[in-house]
C-alpha cells in the first residue's frame, strides 16, 4: 500500500491503470496536467484524483511525503523521429532549446524536491548523446548512477513502442513477447459492401477535405454493436459530423508490398489516392504490430490498417434482385409519402425503386411495413430479406494484400 501518488504530465492517466493493473494500492493520487480534456477523462475514470496542474507551477512544499513520483514528460524534443533535433542544445542543469523538454527538467526537480521513495521516467528512444544528458541529469538528481533500460511494449500490445525508462524500481528487462497482434486489439469492423445486411451510407466531408477520388459509398454493419476504434479525430471536441465521416470506412485503392516478415509493423500496401509523404500512405496488416498510435491532427495522416473479417453475416437466401425491382416498382408511390410513413431517409428509399448498381434491398426491419404500405401480396420474398446467417469471411488470410485493379478493404484508422 502507498500512500501519495504524484503523477506528473499525467495525461488520461496511463499511471492509474497500471497501478491498478499491478493490484498497487494508494491512498492519494496527485496529478499534475494541463490538458482539460485529459483531465475530463481522468476524473471520469478516478473520480478521487486531486489535480494539481501546471507542473512548472508545482511544489514539494504544498505537497505531503510522496513515496512513488512518476511521469512521461512531452517528448517531442528528445524525440529521434524531431526533424529539429540538431538544434537540442543543453547546459549542465537545465537549458534545452526545446521547452517541451524543458518540462523534462521540472520532473528532475521534483525528484529532487519530494525525494520519493520510489521513482519513474518514461521517454521516447532519443540519440545516444542525449540520453547521456538524461542520465547524468537524473544520476546528479538522486546522488546513484542510473541508467534507462529500454522496453518495447510491443511485448505487452499490439503496438510497436519503444520507450525508455529510468526508475529505481528493480526490473527484470527479459519480457517475453505474449504474442498480441494489431488484429487482437482492433474492434470488429465490417468491411465489404458485397454483405447486404451493412448500411451504405454517403461519405460526409468537410469542406475541403479528400479530393473526390475518395469519394465513394462507405460501409458499416447496422448490427455492429461496438464503436469504432477511437481515432486521432476525435480529440478535442471535433465536431461529431466529422467524426461520423471518419468512423465509417471506405474502401481504399491500394499498392500492395511485399510484406518483410522480420519487421514487426507489417507495412502490406500503400494507399493510392492520397498525395504526400510515404509515410502517410502506408497500409498496416492486423498479423504485425500496430505503429505507435499518436494524437495525429485527422485527415490522413491516421495509420491506416487493412481489416480481414473472420466471420461475416450474410443472407441465408438468394434474393431474386429481378423480381424484387419489377415488384418495386409495380407497386410504387412517392418517395416522399414512403419516407415520411416508414420514417426512413428519402435517399434510402430512393434506392429500393432503382434498377441500376444503386439498387438496395430493403432493410429486414422495415420489409413488413414497406410491403403493407405498398400492398404487396406475394410473400416469396420475406424470407429471402429477413433472414442470415454467420460464415466464415470471404478472406480467411490474414495480411493478404489485393491487386491494385481493384478495390482495397483498407479503412482509416
Ligand atoms: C507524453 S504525455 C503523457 C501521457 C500520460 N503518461 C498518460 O498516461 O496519458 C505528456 C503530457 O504532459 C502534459 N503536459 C504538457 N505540459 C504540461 C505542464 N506544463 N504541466 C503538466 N502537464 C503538462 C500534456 O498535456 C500531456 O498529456
């Protein structure tokens, strides 16, 4: 049992889960963070949290005896992927060009201040010279030789995350990897517009977005009972339309590559309908790890993951499409009036009176209704519109990847 918990850049939280996870008990959970809708969720989740904001703002004083002080400070500037690193200049105790570093010094000085018990920092992979910096920094800090061991929580994820982390907590670095692949952690998501039970819906943009090669019909089961996975869009309060564009997905024309089975990210295709750099192109597999998720700003820079469904729902009967249309249409009245009566979208009525590609089966849920509003008769076709079945998926291989004539299931992520 601890008794004070202080947590700093604490984010959602992250260290609160693992406390948790590892059956740790504390009494009082003390979080400095700046961002209020980090914040939001952290309460949400552990309502007794006392936070205590802006760390530069933070002091040992106003605080009780701390036992464990921990915290991931923002990264950016140590980061090996920051274009401006060349520029990282640090002196002995503190100056770094980089404020968002600098934040990395406010932990030094907590450390210093509380004298915790136990400690803990976590940081992205940096360059050799830099982490020497860190070293000597925490090592002065503590009055002990410290060095970070590095972990990728690959071994514990679905994800490729290689971190650094310093403490004085004893740990055996020899994790075995439990084998958790990108398809383990993805929620189940319909991909085909060949399964009729699934809604075709209309891509919603915003203005300016896509060009309109990426127009086309999105998919998504109208039985899907879990949300979509949570994605860099939806942070800071976008605005739910949006969202909505981004939650279903469309089918992406794709170069498929040659997967390197030594790497851990299954990179299989690139994305061709989106101009830019490379990286924002490549397509992920579900038998690989996934890349480190980020709070990427939407659009497409999102990683993108090509979905293999394992089981599929389809319709038990084949539905005579011919007879159906001829039916339709013998029968039909305005679209408005059925629209109005059924309460359903006059686009999606629109559909069912159509004879081309357009054309859409009624939905199960509204045939009985449809057929005594329009008199329809015959019942040989309930069956056929109400009833499925679950089947194996049309692509039982995983990580396959499709020829570039043709239609990709890749979706956002
Ligand atoms: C790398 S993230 C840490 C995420 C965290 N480990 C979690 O579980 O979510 C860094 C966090 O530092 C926060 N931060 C940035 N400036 C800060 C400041 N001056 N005081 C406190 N937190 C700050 C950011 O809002 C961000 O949530």
């Amino acid at each position: 049992m601890l008794g004070n918990v202080l947590s700093l850049f604490d984010g959602i939280s992250g260290g609160q889960v693992a406390l948790d996870r590892l059956g740790i008990k504390y009494e009082n959970y003390y979080a400095s963070e700046i961002d209020k809708y980090a914040i939001q969720i952290t309460q949400k989740n552990y309502p007794k949290t006392i936070q205590i904001g802006d760390v530069t703002k933070v002091k040992a004083n106003d605080l009780p005896k701390i036992d464990l002080l921990m915290g991931g400070s923002p990264c950016q500037g140590f980061s090996i992927a920051n274009q401006n690193r060349k520029n990282l200049v640090f002196n002995e105790y503190g100056v770094c060009s980089d404020e968002r570093s600098q934040l990395f010094f406010e932990f030094v000085r907590l450390l210093k201040e509380t004298k915790p018990d136990w400690w803990f920092l976590e940081n992205v992979r940096m360059k050799k010279e830099h982490m020497e910096i860190v070293n000597k920094v925490l090592s002065d800090a503590v009055g002990y030789t410290v060095e970070p061991y590095l972990v990728n929580s690959s071994v514990r994820s679905g994800q490729n995350r290689l971190r650094y982390y310093w403490t004085n907590i004893p740990f055996e670095n020899n994790l075995e990897d439990w084998g958790i692949k990108l398809k383990d952690i993805l929620e189940p998501i319909p991909f085909s517009k060949d399964y009729p039970n699934y809604l075709r819906l209309p891509i919603v943009r915003k203005k300016g977005g896509a060009s309109k090669k990426t127009r086309g019909e999105m998919v998504r089961s109208i039985d899907d009972e879990k949300s979509f996975t949570v994605n860099a869009t939806m942070w800071k309060g976008q605005k739910s339309s949006y969202v909505k564009a981004q939650e279903i997905n469309p089918f992406r024309p794709c170069e498929p590559r040659e997967i390197k089975k030594d790497s851990l990210c299954h990179h299989v295709a690139d994305a061709t309908d989106i101009k830019g750099n490379q990286a924002i192109k490549r397509v992920y597999g579900g038998e690989g790890k996934s890349p480190t998720l980020t709070t990427m700003g939407g659009g497409h820079r999102e990683p993108k993951v090509l979905v293999v469904p394992e089981k599929v729902k389809v319709r038990k009967h084949e539905v005579d499409i011919k007879k159906l249309q001829s039916i339709l249409r013998q029968h039909r009245l305005p679209i408005k009036e059925i629209s109005e009566k059924l309460n359903v979208k006059k686009t999606t009525v629109e559909h069912w009176f159509r004879t081309d590609n357009c054309f859409s089966i009624p939905d199960a849920e509204i045939w009985f209704d449809l057929k005594k509003l329009l008199n329809i008769e015959t019942n040989e076709f309930d069956l056929p519109i109400t009833e499925f079945e679950i089947r194996d998926g049309r692509y039982e291989m995983a990580d396959r990847v499709y020829n570039p004539k043709y239609k990709s299931p890749t979706i956002v992520s």
